[in-house]
C-alpha cells in the first residue's frame, strides 16, 4: 500500500480530532495542572489500542503512549498547556472574555496536542499492517513557562528515541529551521528586618531595597552580555502595601536566555552574583531558587527535508470564501506593531530569495502556501525559547509549521484564542497531522534517513554539553511559584 493511504486514518476520525482539540481548548489548564487535558488525550490513545503510561519521569500529567514494537522507534510530540489570564471568546472578532481573568489556549496547544495524536494515529495505521517499528506519543505538559520536556528528557524519556518530530500551530506553513534561546528561570527571595520606617529606620534591613539594587545591578548588566542574550523579571513580592513600614520580604522571578544552553548557564550565573551583591549591599539575606531551565534547538536538516517534502506532498489545505473574509477579519485587529507580518518577523532569518517570495505574497488573506525550504541556514537563533530544544539533545528532532491563524495574529494573544476552535484552526492542525505522519512513515521506511539523521545529530552536537535541570528541581505550577 503506498504510504499516503495510511492517511486516511485521519480523515476517518478528523471529526473526533476536532472534537478533542475543541474539548481541550474548553479546559484551558495551565503548566502542571492539566490534568483533564491529558487525561483526554491519554482515554483516546489507549481506546486507539496504545499502551499508555502516565505520570513518567515524576512529572504528574506527562504521559507516554505507544504502538508497535521494535526498531525504529519514533516519537511524535503533543503539548496541551494553556495560558493564565487569556481567556476570550472562541469566533468573536474582538477582544472579549468568556470568563474575565480565566487561561485560555493563546498558543493553540490545544491543537498541537490533538494533532500530534492524529499524527500517532496513522502511522499506528501503518505498523498494524505489518510493518516494524513504534510509534511513541508523548504528552509534554507544561510548555509555557514550565519546560515539561526537560524534565522528561531529565528523566531519559527520549533518549531511546531515534528520532522526534513535533508541529506548531502558526500564521504559515513552513518548516522551523531556526535554534531557539536556551533559558534559566529562576526565582530570587530577600529576607530583611522589618521596622517602623519613620520611628525606628536604623533598625530595619529593606529587603525590597535589595530586590531593586538588583534590578538595578543587572540592568548595568545588559551593556555587558551578548547582543543575543535576554533578562526579563517579574517582582512577585514587593513586601506588602504599607511605605512606613521597612520591608522584609520581596522577591523576583527571573528569566535569562541566550543563544546556548552554556551562555544562558554562565549569564544566570553572573545574575546570582549581583543578587549576592545587592543582599551584601543592603544586609538582608538571600535565596536563589532555580524554577527550571530549557536547551536550545538543535536543528536537523535531514529530518527537516523529509518534514518538507511531506508537506508538499500531502498539499495545503483549501479555503472557502468565508474563511478567507474571517482570516481578513481578524487580520485587521492586530495592533500596529504587534501584528508584524511573518515576513517582518523573519526578515533577519530568511534567504533572500525568501523574503522575495513572501513579499510578493503579502496580502494574502491566509497564507495558503507552504514557505520554501532553505537548505542554507543563516546562524540566527530565533527570539523566543521552547522545551522541543531539549528534546533535540536526546536525539534528531525536527519541527513544522502550519497556518492555523490569520496572517499578523499576534503571539499569545487573544486573536488566537478566538480562532482556536476555527475551521481554519482544524484544517492547518490536521494537514500537520498527515504530514508529520507521511514524514514519521518514511523515516520508518528508509532507516538510511534516520541514520544520516542521527550523524548530522553526533556532529552538531560535538564538543557541546547539555545542562540538565538538577535532580532535587521538581515541576512546579503557577501557583506554586513563591
Ligand atoms: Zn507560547
Ligand atoms: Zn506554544
């Protein structure tokens, strides 16, 4: 049977799909907590006939569920995190809650997960034709600010692998070559002495002075890191709301990225030093306490050609009218300056011949078009990070794109959350479906592929070391970030 029949398993059961992605946007749970989203995910991988184990590498909703058995063993990546606050109202045109101050699936994760598991479900198609090899899903949770997969790749779920492909919903569909900023996070406590701020000062020690000392201290810190490195923080203590009294608690959670893991590990090492400085400084005392971290994407090339080549063969989705005019709607909410075309984004990261294509492209009310691949990779590691990164470590991993949103749908916004259940949305999640699954097939096929996959994985990785997060470090939800 030729491998594109296989596909049909997903045309099957695109409505139970899509039931699922929707279901899973209604639960919108964030890092750590959704256990109802796995749990979904979980029910109908093992009614589909895989072995499910939940809970792995002790992390509470990252499950693993396979199928077939032996040689190649293939992993397909499912997330199913939402984000706090995002809540919105699904095909709205505008900003408006379904529930104020509730998550919502502002990253279409929701569809990432469900598509992963269509992808699972029609190489399943394939193995039970009598072909080797297994096909492991892994529910990753955790993706926003937890970095579930590296506490799974901490815990050697990949590392049998002998590869991992994953998608990402997008406004276009293209094959993600970009590295990604490997990351430290990490929550920084003052203690101090309280007093009255008037009537006894001399005796206080202001643990928010220290927190700000440091601030400070580490912005003096930007003019010295690379140009490429990044430090955000976000003051989750400021001591309480009284000024006459000498504050003796304040914290701040830290995020430090740079372009490789071992940058990120130095600079968050130079943020410590300037913590210790401002409690010295000021006499309080202070904790550091690493919350996670995440690695940076190692890209590989041949999984990428196969990714792209699937694409193309399976074909871009087609549009109605209708959803041509309701892409233009949202479209034109995005703010100036927020909404940057793909094109604007990617500009220092395309080949020229690219930027071409896309400019003579632009308009276009859906990017109904698959982004040509560059064989040439121009060193730039993409601005944001994502834990696929520590997966690339473990083992060859490669990831898609596909057009899930409008053109200009800003990230983690509320134009997302809207298109999330969009006919549009189930489309792109179902055409990264069949092509990762025609990819996944292939590599099944042609283990000369998976083995040319995996050199290009021992050079790239040469004389490279992974940090992984330390074994006393556990998963923590929002909430529990205090
Ligand atoms: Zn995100
Ligand atoms: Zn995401």
């Amino acid at each position: 049977m030729e491998l594109k029949q296989y596909l049909e398993a997903i045309d099957s059961k695109q409505e139970r799909i899509c039931r699922l992605s929707d279901e899973i946007w209604g639960y919108a749970e964030t890092a750590f907590s959704e256990t109802r989203s796995a749990k979904a995910l979980a029910d109908c991988l093992r009614e589909e006939g895989f072995a499910v184990e939940e809970s792995i590498c002790g992390v509470e909703t990252a499950f693993a569920a396979s199928f077939g058995s032996g040689r190649p063993r293939i992993g397909i990546l499912g997330e199913f995190d939402a984000l706090s606050g995002l809540s919105q109202k699904a095909g709205v045109v505008r900003k408006e809650a379904e529930t104020p101050g509730a998550s919502g699936h502002g990253c279409g994760h929701h569809l990432l997960g469900s598509g992963s598991l269509a992808a699972a479900l029609a190489v399943k198609a394939y193995l039970e034709d009598g072909h080797p090899g297994t096909v492991i899903y892994y529910g990753c949770p955790g993706e926003e600010g937890g970095s579930g997969k590296a506490f799974m790749a901490r815990g050697g779920a990949f590392s049998d692998l002998d590869c991992a492909i994953t998608w990402h919903p997008s406004t276009v569909n293209a094959v993600c070559k970009d590295s990604s900023l490997a990351n430290f996070q990490v929550l920084y406590s003052f203690r101090g002495i309280s007093a009255h701020a008037a009537g006894c000062p001399e005796m206080g020690r202001s643990a928010l002075d220290a927190l700000e000392l440091m601030n400070v201290g580490t912005n003096f810190l930007r003019e010295h890191m690379l140009d490429k490195a990044r430090v955000h923080y976000a003051i989750t203590d400021a001591g309480g709301y009284s000024p006459n009294v000498v504050q003796d608690s304040a914290k701040a959670v830290y995020l430090i990225r740079a372009p490789k893991v071992g940058q990120a590990h130095e600079l968050y090492q130079r943020v410590s030093k300037i913590a210790q400085g401002a409690a010295l400084m000021t006499e309080t005392e202070m904790e550091q306490q690493l919350i996670k971290s995440c690695a940076n994407m190692i890209s590989n090339r041949v999984l990428e050609k196969v990714l792209y080549q699937a694409m193309q063969d399976v074909g871009v989705p087609s549009y109605t009218e209708e959803e041509y005019e309701t892409a233009a709607a949202y479209t034109a909410t995005a703010p100036a300056g927020a909404g940057k075309t793909y094109e604007e984004l990617m500009e220092d990261h395309l080949i020229p011949e690219n930027v071409r294509f896309l400019k003579e492209r632009r308009g276009s009310r859906i990017y109904d078009f698959i982004v040509p691949y560059e064989e040439v990779h121009l060193v730039k590691p993409g601005s944001g990070s994502t834990d696929v990164g520590d997966v690339s470590w473990m083992c060859p991993t490669a990831q898609i794109n596909t057009a899930t949103w409008a053109p200009s749908t800003p990230g983690h916004s509320w134009q997302i959350v809207s298109q999330g259940k969009s006919s549009m949305a189930h489309k792109g999640m179902l055409f990264a479906a069949k092509a990762m699954a025609l990819a996944a097939m292939r590599l099944m096929e042609d283990t000369k592929l998976l083995e040319q996959a995996k050199q290009e994985y021992r050079e790239e990785l040469e004389g490279q070391t992974y940090i992984p997060i330390p074994d006393e470090v556990k998963p923590r939800a929002i909430s529990q970030i205090r």
